[in-house]
C-alpha cells in the first residue's frame, strides 16, 4: 500500500492519529539476552507495533529477538554476516565457500588484522538491501551502526540512535590496558570509531537515551547539538513488577555484568563484597552474565577468596531474571559509566532497593542518594561497601527505596513511553523529506555483482578532508 493510500484510510491509524509509518529498523548486533541493543530493539519493536506502525527488523547475527503476538505488525529480516565471533569458535576462519561478495573478504580481512568489521559491513549490506527496496519504508531507523554505508540515499529518510559514544568505551580500556602492545590492541579493535564519528557528524536525526549521552556525543562525536534529541528509554513494567510470593534471599546481591570490561566496574563489586563478607558472612553475590577465566574479575575473585560467594548465571528466560532480581535483597550497578543503565531501571521497577555508582547517566534513572537509591561515587569499592552494608543491614530502609525506585520507573521510564517520543522523531523525518517515499525501483535488469560493488564503494564512503582525518587520526 502506498503511503497516500495508507493516509487516505482513515480506518487504519496510529495511536497518535497519524496514519501508520513503515518502519526499517537496523541492528548489527540484536541478542537481547547479550547486550542492551538487542533489549533496546526488542522492546521499541514491540511497542512501535502497538501504537499500530509497521516494524521489519532488519538485523545480523546474533539475530534479534522478537516478541510475539504482533505478526501483521512486528518482522524480522535476516541480513547475515559471516558470525565470525559466534560460540564455540569464536575469531574464526571462514571455509572458501562461505565468501559471497567482497563485502565477507572486507569483513575476514578486518577481523584477521586486530579489527572490529560489523558496524561497517553491516551497514554496506543494509545499503545494498535498503536500496533494492526502495518505497517500501517511510523511515529507516539505525540502531548504532553508524557505518559509511548508511550514508547517502537510503530510500527513505534516516533516524539514528546513538546510545552513547563506543569513544568512551575505547578510553576506559585504553586507561585500564597495560604494557604498549594491549594498549595497541584495543587501538586498532576500536578503529571502527573514527568511521561512527565521521559518520554521526553527517546525521540529519540523532536520538540517545539520557541528557548525559546527549552531552557526550556533541562533545566526543561533534553532532551538533541541535540534532541530537532525548528519548528516554526505560524497563518493561509489566514483566519487572514486584511479586511477593518470590521469597527473598537474605544476603542475596544481584548485578548485571554481560561482558568482562573495565567499563562495568565489576572488578570493584568484587573488592566490595569481600569488604561487606568481613561483617556480613552470608552476603554474596549473583552476576548475570559470563563467568570469565582471566583478567581483573577473576582475579579478584582468586585473590579474596570468594569462589563459592559469587555465582555467574547466563542463559537464562526473561521469567528466570525478574525472579532472580526479585529473590535479591539488594540489586547493584557498579558501572564506571552508563549511557542509560537498563538494569537500574529494571531492578527498580521490581521494587528491589538499588545501590548504584554516580557514573555517566546512571543517576538520572536511579535518581537521588537517599530517595530512590543508594548513591556512590564510580570506582570506590569502599563507598560501594559501605552502601551495601547498610541496606543489607535495614529493612526499612530496603522497602522504602524499592516503592520509591518502582514508582519513579512508572512515571519516567517505559517502552511505551519509549516508543511515543520516538515516533514524533521519525514524523519530524519524514516531514523533512516531504511526507513521501522514494520511487520503487525499476523493473530494469540488475547491474553486475562487480558493478554493485564499485557502486556501494562509491556512494558509501563518503569524501573525508584531511582535516578531518588528522583529526580522527590524533584520536587514536
């Protein structure tokens, strides 16, 4: 159905009263039981659904996670890559008859010398798929990528959600690497950042998830202010509410640490927890996340004697996490920095009390010391202890910040919520670029797999002038 069709019924409108967009929405990376992009689409996919848009989730491997119930709504495409990280053979060599194009070489050839290849070949594919299906989208919604490729005529008009600047990663890494040749390693594997900051400069539309984030990519990426918009994210209240026939377990500690990076703080969590364990023998911990083998975590947990106090879970159901955070006395985020802080959010709407670090965005979701949580500064193992102390120590105090902290989420941060602000961005796009889709492509017969390619180089790697570049190249 064209979009003049589609307006012309007035039996078929959104919530807003607007008639219903088509929605591409890219991923490069959709696990929502791996990282907070996959949540972050599941959960907007679904709720853009409801508010009666059409969503095709267009993503790579690990694929994304739809929910169900929405099928003349809510589609996934598969765009695969090689999944050259995927488990149990993680960092693999593709066999010969893997390679389909010169885009799987570019990506092979990127991972062989110390590179990150998937926010880049991810969005030359989605190019390619985008363009051959020109009409079909009001808008297109790129979840991060940020990649050359989604530069320039995509069919329809483009909308970016930056959670916050990979810049920040990459320092805290470089801050915590020892010895020169670690510190080489992460400067290449995070190489893929001069790319997203050239291209996030280009952006007409930029939407992040706290007033921090927004700060942070006018300052580290150079978006202007002006086209950078807050649309918060948040939990989804229904799934994490409180449930009191879930029986707590005293000295029970929940946090959420998905991958093994300085950038989590997890490492300070564990220093704590032997500190707390000094006058509170039954306190331990529960990470959800990978149990790693080596590096700070490990050998923390070595180091203090605290092999049978903190228990690694993965692979879990959404009904097993909410209980597990339930079953918690305390729920914690030790992060260093958060663009936004999804388990914050979560555990609070669960209304278990939350000790959370002062870093990034995180206290504008868990809000102020003392009112909806229990407030420290990032990195201070110390102040982290004696926070978690005290919770596990007052009773009262544990039900007052959880009520507080569930109600704070209802008022502040829900998909729903989530999903309206973002669609009032994707009108304002599709306004700007004149209310009407692209021409549907010509029936005409197809160019060459050579001449494809030569035209994907072409259009997707845009003209970068050199100061640009020694600039990009000063940030290495």
């Amino acid at each position: 159905m064209t979009a003049e069709a589609s307006q012309a019924g007035s039996q078929d409108l959104a919530a807003d009263g607007g008639r219903p967009l088509d929605i591409a929405l890219l991923t490069y990376k959709g696990n929502p039981f791996c990282g907070g992009q996959g949540v972050y689409v599941r959960h907007l996919s679904r709720e853009l659904a409801r508010l009666g848009h059409r969503v095709e989730v267009i993503g790579s491997q690990p694929y994304p996670v739809l929910d169900e119930g929405h099928d003349d709504r809510l589609s996934l495409t598969e765009l695969p890559s090689l999944d050259l990280y995927r488990q149990p053979d993680p960092f693999r060599t593709p066999g010969r008859g893997e390679y389909r194009d010169w885009i799987d070489a570019l990506e092979v050839a990127t991972m062989w010398t110390g590179g990150f290849p998937e926010p880049l070949t991810f969005s030359l594919r989605a190019r390619r798929h985008l363009r051959a299906r020109r009409g079909e989208f009001d808008v297109v919604h790129d979840n991060q990528t940020l990649g050359y490729g989604l530069l320039g005529d995509l069919g329809a008009p483009l909308v970016t959600t930056i959670h916050h600047p990979i810049t920040v990663d990459r320092q805290l890494e470089l801050d915590a690497a020892e010895g020169w040749k670690r510190r080489a390693s992460v400067r290449r594997w995070y190489a893929f950042t001069r790319m997203q900051k050239r291209v996030a400069r280009r952006l007409p539309s930029v939407l992040t998830v706290s007033g921090t984030s927004r700060q942070e990519i006018v300052d580290h990426l150079g978006v202007r202010d002006d086209r950078v918009h807050v649309v918060h994210i948040g939990a989804d209240t229904d799934l994490f509410a409180p449930d009191p026939s879930v029986a707590v377990v005293p000295g029970r500690i929940v946090t959420t640490s998905s991958a093994d990076v300085p950038l989590k703080g997890l490492v300070f969590l564990v220093e704590a927890l032997a500190k707390v364990r000094t006058e509170q023998p039954n306190a331990h911990l529960v990470v959800v996340g990978k149990r790693p083998q080596e590096g700070p975590v490990a050998a923390a947990v070595s180091r203090y004697g605290l092999e049978g106090a903190i228990e690694f879970v993965k692979g879990i159901s959404d009904a097993e996490l909410v209980d597990l955070v339930r079953s918690a006395e305390v729920a914690c985020v030790p992060s260093l920095y958060e663009g936004f802080s999804l388990p914050a959010a979560e555990a609070m709407a669960t209304g278990t009390p939350l000790v959370a670090t002062t870093g990034g965005a995180t206290p504008e979701v868990a809000g102020r010391d003392g009112e909806t949580c229990l407030a420290v500064p990032p990195g201070d193992a110390g102040a982290l202890a004696v926070a978690l102390s005290r919770l596990l120590a007052d009773p009262g105090l544990r039900a007052r910040l959880g009520a507080a902290g569930r109600e704070r989420v209802l008022e502040r941060f829900t998909w729903a919520r989530a999903a309206e602000g973002t669609v009032e961005r994707y009108r304002e796009a599709v306004e700007r670029a004149g209310g009407r889709r692209g021409p549907r492509p010509s029936a005409a017969r197809p160019a060459s797999p050579a001449a494809a390619s030569a035209d994907a180089v072409t259009d997707a790697v845009p003209d970068v002038d050199v100061e640009s570049d020694r600039e990009s190249r000063a940030t290495c």
